[in-house]
C-alpha cells in the first residue's frame, strides 16, 4: 500500500488507532516483545499498527486481518475500527475492485456503488452458479460432520449425551494429559470473565484457548504448568487444591505464572 496517498485527516485516523492500540498495551503492562510472542506477529508490524503507518502493509486484507488479530489479543472491540479502516480505504478498494474487473474484460456501468457488468454475460452467470454449487456442497460436508461428531459422542448404551453432559465436556476441556490420574501438579482454573489463557504442561508445546466466564480447566503436569493470561481476574484459581491469590494490582493486566513455586499463606 506504499503508492495510496491519503489525506491529512485520514492519516491522524490512523494515527489515533495506533495510538489506542499503543495506550491499552502499556496499560496492560506488555512489552511489543511479549505481544509479537503471544501473537505471533511480528514486532516490526506491530509498531507499524501502532505508528498507523499503512505503507508497510501489502494490502488492505493484510492490514485488516493484523487490526483484527491486535485487537482481539488487547481486548478492544475491533468493529469501529474496522469501519474506519474501511471508510479511510473505500475508494481505493473500489479502484482496486475496478482493476480487478477489467482484467477479466468486465466494463462497470452504473457508478462503482452498484456495479453493473455488461460484457461477458455468460462469465458471470458461470460464477454465480460456481458460487451455489460451492456453497451446496460446503453445508453438505458440514451436515455430514456433524452427523460424525454425533455418532462418536454416543455412549455405549446407543444414547446421545444429554446437554448437560455437553456443556460439561466443552467446560472442562483442556490440554491435560489423559488418563495422568497420578501427575504431581495440578492446577485448577474457574472461569470469571471472557478473555484467552495458553498453557504449557511439562515438555508439551505451547496450546492457546478462548475462555468463557463459567468455564472450569483442570490442568495436570508432573515437572511444571506455565500459564499466560490475557488478564489478572480472568480466573479464580487453586494450585494443588489451595487458592492461589492474583494481586490486586495485577487483575487489570496480562499475567503470566509459572508452577510450581511457593504458595501464599492461606
């Protein structure tokens, strides 16, 4: 995106998402190295979210999806965002859009809000129809797994399991290992709020899931359990069956704690 030329009020748009970006980092007490870490992406494109500099962007897909990314990981709602972004690009999209269209030797009629093809016919109506039959056949294999996930959920007993049982199954899920009944460390995690926590038992890798409050984890090791937490209340915890206090100070903040290590006076 190194030859589209905004204005100056677009640029101080940008400017003021990096800016809210860069704010509620720090508010969290994260360094970018930790956030590139957590992420996966890269410092140098970080700071580029965070200097709203869209030049070092490829395209408006790239710079959407890391907006998108960045927000989720510092807990912004990303929906203004996105609208801005798009407000700030749409007519050089709708360039794009055009460019894109005349390769395939379409002409647009009509304005570029409502684009009307008027060459080719028969191309169109050959994609449409590509659409319909992608779309058939894209519910189709959804149907057919699910049917899949239902026949391996049934007990033995030939009953599929009640909602209850379900709702407990997807609470409880974790990266455990299974069947580790005699493991040294257990760590036990009730869910308070929304957010992400990523986990490491022992040697296994890294593993990253989406909490809802209610959700309860049982996670058990027998050398270590590393957890990282987008923040501080984001669970009510028990090491070893005690309750494990997050400082008050920490509660606002990603937190991250490592097992075992000395447990706080009860």
């Amino acid at each position: 995106m190194k030859n589209i030329q905004l204005s100056n009020a677009d640029l101080d748009s940008l400017k003021k998402i990096g800016k809210l970006f860069k704010n509620r980092r720090e508010e969290i007490s994260c360094t970018l190295e930790r956030a590139a870490d957590i992420t996966r992406i890269s410092i140098h494109i970080l700071i580029a979210l965070e200097k709203g500099n869209h030049k070092e962007f490829p395209s408006l897909v790239f710079l959407r999806g890391f907006v998108r990314s960045y927000a989720k990981f510092l807990e912004i709602d990303d929906q203004e965002i996105i609208e801005e972004v798009n407000r700030i690009f749409s007519s050089d999209e709708e360039k794009e859009n055009a460019r894109i269209a005349s390769s395939f030797g379409l002409k647009e009629a009509g304005g570029l809000s409502q684009p009307v093809y008027t060459a080719m016919p028969n191309l169109v109506g050959n994609m449409n129809k590509m659409k319909l039959l992608i779309g058939g056949a894209f519910f189709a294999l959804v149907a057919v797994g699910f049917f899949l996930v239902s026949s391996l959920r049934t007990d033995k007993s030939g009953n599929a399991p009640t909602q209850n049982e379900v709702a407990s199954s997807k609470a409880t899920e974790s990266p455990t290992s299974s069947g580790n009944s005699s493991a040294q460390f257990t760590l036990e995690a009730q869910a308070l709020n929304r957010g992400w926590v990523r986990v490491t038992l022992d040697d296994k890798p890294q593993q990253e899931i989406p909490v809802s409050s209610g959700q309860n984890f049982v996670w058990k090791a027998d050398q270590k359990i590393a957890v990282v937490f987008s923040r501080g209340d984001l669970f009510k915890l028990h090491w070893n069956g005690q309750e494990y206090l997050i400082a008050e100070s920490q509660k606002n903040f990603l937190t991250e704690l490592n097992f075992p290590k000395t447990m706080p006076s009860p």
